[in-house]
C-alpha cells in the first residue's frame, strides 16, 4: 500500500498567497505599478527569484541582476514580517486531521515546497512535528514541473516513488508529482488539475481509505 504522503505547503496545508500577494503588491506599487490577484495566482508554486522576474516583465520593467536580487530581498523581509505573526488557526482544514491519522496508520509524511520560508511556517503554525521530513527552497536545484523537490522527499524518507501520494495545489506541482512516478491528489478544480489522480477541494476531504482506493486504481 500507501508507504507516504509528500505535501505541497502553500495552498495545501496553509494559505500563504496571501501574504505573498500583500508583499509582490506593495514592491510593484514601489516600483509604479500595479499587481493583480489574478497575476498572484500565475505565481502560486513558482519560485521567489522566477515570481520576479515574472512581475518586472508584466510591470514591462528592466532590472539588472544586482538590482533584482535587492528587490527580492525587500520584498521577502515583508513576507517574512507576516509570516512571523501566522498562528495555528491559518492551518488549512483537515491537514493537521490528515497528518494524524498518517502517523497513527505508520504512513511517512513530508513536506515539498519551493518556499525557502517553509520551515519557519510550519514552526509557527506548530505543525513542524508532524513531517518525518522537510524539502524546501532551499534544497532543490530544479523549481516544479521538475520533479526534484518530491523525489528528494522520497528518498529522504526511504520510499519508493511509486509508494508516495503527493499533493499540490499548483498546476506545475501536479506535473512534478507525476514525472516522478507519483500518485498524485489535486487541491483545487478539476478542469486546471486535470493531470492528477483525484482532485478534492481541501485535505478536509482525504481519509485512509480513500488513499487506499486511489493506491489501487490503474
Ligand atoms: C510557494 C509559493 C510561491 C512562492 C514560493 C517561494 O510555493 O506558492 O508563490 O513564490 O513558495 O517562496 P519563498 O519566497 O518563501 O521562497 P509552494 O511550493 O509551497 O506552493
Ligand atoms: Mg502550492
């Protein structure tokens, strides 16, 4: 069966776009102009330096590479700002339900997030002792759709792929899980999830047996 499960952090188990979009919002307003919700979706998954990049083209602004380190900075120190004052309550319904019954049912557990940010989330939403293991920004060399940050999880934890279940809520996410070999529940709709196994609105709605009917299919 199941031998583990490898979370997505953002959009999975907490809502940090939020934070994130306040933080990309007030760099694009310092910059002149403006930075939509419907920009800060594109971004979910992406990594820091690559949302940049993004943002200084849709601006329709040139940076040198000095200047964009800067700028990635500022804008993380206000991030790092709001996330410091994150509480338990922010832990997205049903993961912290899910990573329970997983431990309970000897079922490993990691995390997989581009966030170089990522440890310090779980540490203040209190939630960092229900992974076995941690992949962050900080650890990978190739950003989603590689499939890296979830075959280091695997391997970290002494899993075979194929024995893993990932969840994400990014498109390039759900593509990663699957080039690795990965079972792979969707969080989000359908039609934009299209690739993943099973897509469900939250972890609300995950329990042993559905991971155990979706190990068995196909
Ligand atoms: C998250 C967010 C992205 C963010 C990235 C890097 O990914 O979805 O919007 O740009 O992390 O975050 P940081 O600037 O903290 O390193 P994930 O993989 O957790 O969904
Ligand atoms: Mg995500």
């Amino acid at each position: 069966g199941i031998a583990a499960c490898i979370f997505d952090l953002d959009g999975v188990i907490v809502d940090t776009a939020v934070y994130h979009f306040k933080a990309w919002k007030r760099l694009a307003n310092e910059l002149g102009f403006n930075f939509t919700a419907a920009q800060n979706e594109k971004l979910k998954g992406v990594s820091r330096v690559r949302s940049l990049e993004l943002i200084l083209e849709w601006g329709g602004i040139q940076k040198s590479a000095a200047e964009q380190q800067e700028l990635a900075t500022r804008k993380n120190e206000w991030y790092v700002d709001m996330v410091h004052h994150m509480t338990p309550e922010e832990i997205l319904p049903g993961a912290k339900e899910l990573l329970e019954s997983l431990r309970a049912a000897g079922i490993k557990t990691a995390l997989g997030s581009a966030s170089k940010n990522a440890r310090v989330i779980l540490e203040k939403v209190d939630i960092l002792s229900l992974f076995d293991v941690v992949v962050d920004g900080n650890m990978v060399a190739a950003s989603k759709p590689d499939p890296e940050v979830f075959l280091k999880g695997a391997e970290a934890l002494g899993v075979a792929p194929e024995r893993c279940v990932v969840f994400e809520d990014a498109i390039a996410g759900v593509e990663a899980g699957k080039a690795g070999g990965m079972k792979v529940v969707g969080i989000g709709e359908k039609d934009v999830l299209h690739e993943a196994d099973l897509v469900v609105s939250g972890l609300h709605e995950i329990d042993l047996q559905t991971l155990t009917n979706l190990y068995n299919s196909k």
